[in-house]
C-alpha cells in the first residue's frame, strides 16, 4: 500500500515563505505524475502545482510566480515551496501522485492526510 506523508505546514504572517514536503513509501520515480492540491473551508479541492515524470511543473494560477514544485527522487520526496504568502492561500494542503496505465482503469490514485496551512493577515 502506497503512504504519502505531508509535512510543514503551520501559521506564518502575510508575505512569509513556507515549504511543505510530501514523502512517498515507494519510489516517486514509479510514479507518472504527482501534484499538490488544496482545499479551503467551503470550497472546492483545487490543483496548486503538478509535475510529471520527464516534464516541466504546471502551475495554477494563483501558485505561478510564487510557488515551485520540485520532487528529489533520491529521498521519494516533493516539495513545495511558497513565497510570498497570502491569506487566500489558507487551506489543507494534500500530496497526490499518480501511476497511469495503458487505459485510465487501470490509472491509480494516492493521496496523503494533508497540512493544514494558515496566512494571517
């Protein structure tokens, strides 16, 4: 059974910088694509970053220019790394990663417990 284990998360001010990690039981180069998501009180899970295997990060939005995605496969371990920090950035962060067969029922879904993460402005 594939664990995915979020870490980093806590209260910082307006402004500051926080970095999670994301630590898999398996070998992240197993799997295609992994990814940040998060979701605020209220609201929808929505896609922060996303990175696959052999291509560039993908960012939303409102992560481009202040977030990075990176994964150190010699640890099995994402990152990311926010900057420039926001109140609208409060949410519980969650790890996601992915392995895709040849059709998507064969497609597997991992997801970590998440850390909670808090902007005060």
């Amino acid at each position: 059974q594939v664990q995915l284990v979020e870490s980093g998360g806590g209260l910082v001010q307006t402004g500051e910088s926080l970095s999670l990690s994301c630590t898999a039981s398996t070998r992240t180069d197993n799997f295609n694509d992994m990814g940040w998501y998060r979701q605020a009180p209220g609201k929808q899970r929505e896609l922060v970053a996303s990175i696959s295997r052999g291509g560039g990060p993908n960012y939303a939005a409102s992560a481009e220019g202040r977030f990075t995605v990176s994964i150190d496969n010699a640890k099995n371990t994402m990152y990311l790394q926010m900057n420039s920090l926001k109140p609208e950035d409060t949410a519980v962060y969650l790890c996601n990663a992915n392995t895709r067969g040849l059709s998507p029922k064969y497609d597997r879904h991992y997801w970590g417990q998440g850390t909670l993460v808090l902007v005060s402005s």
